[in-house]
C-alpha cells in the first residue's frame, strides 16, 4: 500500500508526539467469502468491524442503512433547472 499522507499528531501543550494519521487511497482488500452478501458486498452484520474514534474509544458499527443513488437519466432535468434558477438574477 502506497500512503497518501501521513501526519504526526502532537499533543497542542506539551508537544508531545502521540500519534499518527494515515489517509490512503486502498483499491483492493481481502475478505472471506462468507463474509460477503448475495451481491457481493461486505455483509456488516457478519463482518463487525471495530474503529478507534479518538483517545482510549472504540466503537462498532450499529445500525446500517441504504441509500439510493440517484440516477442522472432521472434527475437531469430536475438539476437543469435548478441551474436555471440560480443562473438568473
């Protein structure tokens, strides 16, 4: 894996190195197959993972949800328009 960025974090008193952030731009990662739904996605329900969300805390992924993504076919015109709208004084 290529890191994108890396930034040491440092305490804003004492200066104090304390920790790292990594962002990275991942394009493939492996997870078993029984982990996976009939479409091929991760199944969060199975897969449980854990993120560290700052100081000793850690959470797990609760409740998940889908979002539709919209379609351009369908809101193009609705988008133009709007366009439109701000486009006049």
């Amino acid at each position: 894996m290529r890191v994108a960025l890396q930034i040491d974090i440092t305490h804003p008193v004492t200066g104090e190195h304390s920790s790292t952030l990594i962002l990275a731009h991942v394009k493939y990662f492996h997870v078993r197959k029984d982990m996976l739904t009939g479409r091929g996605a991760v199944d969060l329900t199975k897969f449980k993972p854990v993120a560290r969300v700052g100081d000793i805390s850690y959470a797990r992924v609760g409740d998940t949800y889908r979002v539709p993504v919209p379609s351009w076919a369908q809101e193009e015109a609705k988008i133009q328009e709007a366009l439109k709208t701000l486009a006049s004084p």
